[in-house]
C-alpha cells in the first residue's frame, strides 16, 4: 500500500514537472530575463500565521528560495540574485541575528553539498556586501563558498549580505578615488622620470596636480558671445582701447582652453568607474525585481541597478511564494521589454 502511494506521488511529481516545462516553453517564446532579484519578505509574519517559532520562517523561507532557484534556471535566467540580510538587519534583537547567522552557516554548507542545488545546475555563488561586518565562521563559510563554484559557469547566485545598496555606492566611490588617484600619481611620476619637471611646475601653477578632475561633457569654455561681453565690460571699465582689450581677452581665452584641454586628459572619474567597483559588477542590472510580502519599497536594495527594471511585488509572504508569481512577473517583463530596451539603449 505504501509502496504504490510513493510510486503515485512519483507520477504526479513527474506530471507536474513535464507540464511545468511545457509552460516555460511557451513562455520562452518571448524575451527570457537575464537575471531576476528577489527581496524575500515575510519570514517571520508567516510563521506567526502558522503559529510556529519565528526561526521556523526564515527555515520555510530557504525552502522557497530552493524552489524558485530551480525555476529560475530552468527557464533559463543565468543570474537570481537574493537579499538575504542586510546592514539594518544587524539592528534586529541579538538572539535573531545570531538565529539568521546560524542559519546562514548551515545552509552555506547544505549548498555545497554534492547533491545540491549548485551541482544540479553548475551555479557560481557569490557573497554580495561588506562581508567583513559578518562574524567569521560565516566570512570563512561564505568565502570558502565563493572558491568552491568559480569554476561554475552555467548560472550565477548572488547573495546580498551585509549589504545595503548606499554601502555599495559609498564603497564604489571610495574605490574609484583610490585608484584614479593611483594613475594620477603614475601620470606625474612620469613627467618627472621624463625630465619633464617644467611640465609638472607649469601643471602645479595650473592647479592641475591638485587631485581628480570630474568632467562635464558640455563644458567647453566661454562662448562666443561671452567672449564680447568680457571685452564690452572692460571697455566699460575704461581699462584700455578696444583693440588691445580684444587682443588680451583672446590671448586669456586661448589659456583657459590650454588649462580645459590638460585637465581633459587627466585621469577623471566616469560613471562607468564607479559601476567597475559596485559589488554587483559582476552581474548585468536585472531585469525584474521581486518584493514578495505586498510591500512596494526598495529597502536600500540595488538602488543603483534597478533604474530600468520590471518591479513585482506579489501579496504572498516569501515562504508561500511560488511558480504563479514567477510567470505573472516575467509576463509583466514581457509585456513592457520594448519599453525598458528603448531605455538601455539610450544609455
Ligand atoms: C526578511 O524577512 C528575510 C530575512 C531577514 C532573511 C531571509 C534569509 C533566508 C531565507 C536564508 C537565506 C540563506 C542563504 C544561505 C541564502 P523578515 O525577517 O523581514 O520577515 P517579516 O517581514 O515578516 O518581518
Ligand atoms: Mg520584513
């Protein structure tokens, strides 16, 4: 009896996954995302719902986000990417975050397992945020993680701890400040190795060796017409003729353009800079964000990378979210792709 109830609950397990697969064939006829970012909201309410141990939310929580990764891959999105816990998070009771860090450590180990999920489906993991504020057997377990599934190519995994999206932004600027400055001092070095030390007096009179210089596209010295008006003021002024005016205010023009175009080859800091050193740069924006739980707000979450993304936030908590909410939000994709690749290609 027992017997033909397993071989039954088989046969519905192989139905549901073969018409699962028919569904995401079809779906696959339009564009498929690259890569979808979850917010995983409502661990714990769900567990008040289910009269259960708060611990029990975030439990039922891993379960869910197992499930949806398996969808994801299947449907062929290369890149899920999870807020798992984040800066603010450090704030909640100590008993909960010391709950949420054990936690963690178990199932970073349970990933890595041979018969995991990240076996299954080739998955590189990453650790996303300032890792150094998380306590060390997590640090070690996460980084250990990290080095196990390098060689993994099939799907990326990025789990966002210690994390905040302003942390991010802070940590990219800082980078890019210290490396700019680098070939700043490389790009003077030089001059003086060259012999060029007129060069590098005639740029400190300048005030080109002062440090970094962020351009503006549009700024290309004075017009024109600002150029008559700086004479017709001098004259006003009654401070010379107006042909000998003229003649210094050019000469004063043409030095303002010499001084525009050193500092134009200048090391400066572009945005495609401080995009090189986010955390997340070794992930293309996504695509789709997921917020589960009916909350609409971002929550200091891939604030940078989600300026042309598809928002979801279906009203289910995290634990009960399922293949219903993943379809519904990669139809929503679907539906507005024209409009969100007009947009990136403007970029
Ligand atoms: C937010 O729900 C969720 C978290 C703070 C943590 C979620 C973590 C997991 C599911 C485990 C992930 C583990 C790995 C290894 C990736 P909440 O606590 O804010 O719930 P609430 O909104 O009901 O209060
Ligand atoms: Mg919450």
């Amino acid at each position: 009896m027992e017997k033909m109830s397993g071989r039954t609950s088989q046969l519905f397990r192989g139905s549901v996954t073969f018409l699962r697969k028919c569904l995401f064939n079809v779906i696959s006829i339009g564009p498929i995302p690259d890569h979808i970012a979850f917010i995983m909201d409502g661990n714990r309410r769900y567990a008040k719902k289910q009269n259960s141990a708060e611990g029990a939310g975030h439990k039922a929580g891993y379960s869910s986000l197992m499930s949806m990764l398996g969808y994801c891959y299947e449907l062929g999105v290369k890149y899920v990417t999870v807020y798992a816990f984040s800066i603010d998070n450090f704030k909640r009771r100590p008993e909960e975050v010391q709950y949420l860090m054990d936690l963690m450590l178990e199932k970073i180990d349970e990933l890595l397992e041979h018969e995991g999920i990240i076996n299954q489906y080739g998955i590189r993991v990453y650790f996303i945020g300032n890792l150094k504020l998380l306590n060390e057997p997590v640090r070690v377990a996460a980084e250990k993680a990290m080095k196990a599934t390098a060689k993994n190519n099939k799907a990326v995994l990025l789990v966002c701890v210690a994390y905040t999206s302003r942390d991010e932004i802070v940590h990219a600027v800082k980078e890019s400040c210290k490396n700019k400055r680098r070939e700043l001092q490389t790009h003077l070095g030089s001059k003086v190795a060259n012999g060029a030390s007129e060069g590098v007096e005639e740029d400190k009179k300048m005030g080109l060796n002062k440090g970094l210089v962020i351009h503006d596209a549009q700024d290309d010295g004075l017009e024109g017409s600002e150029a008559v008006e700086k004479t017709d003021r001098m004259l006003y002024k009654g401070e010379g003729n107006s042909d000998d005016i003229a003649t210094r205010t050019c000469k004063g023009l043409l030095e303002d353009a010499e001084v525009r175009e050193k500092q134009r080859k200048l090391p400066s800091i572009k945005l495609v800079d401080v995009e090189k050193h986010m955390y997340m740069g070794v992930a293309p924006n996504p695509d789709i964000l997921i917020r589960s739980s009916g909350e609409t707000r971002l929550s200091n979450f891939l604030l940078w990378q989600t300026a042309n993304c598809s928002l979801s936030s279906p009203a289910v908590l995290w634990p009960e979210l399922g293949l219903r909410h993943l379809v519904w939000a990669v139809l929503n994709f679907q539906r507005s792709y024209q409009y969100f690749e007009k947009k990136r290609k403007k970029i």
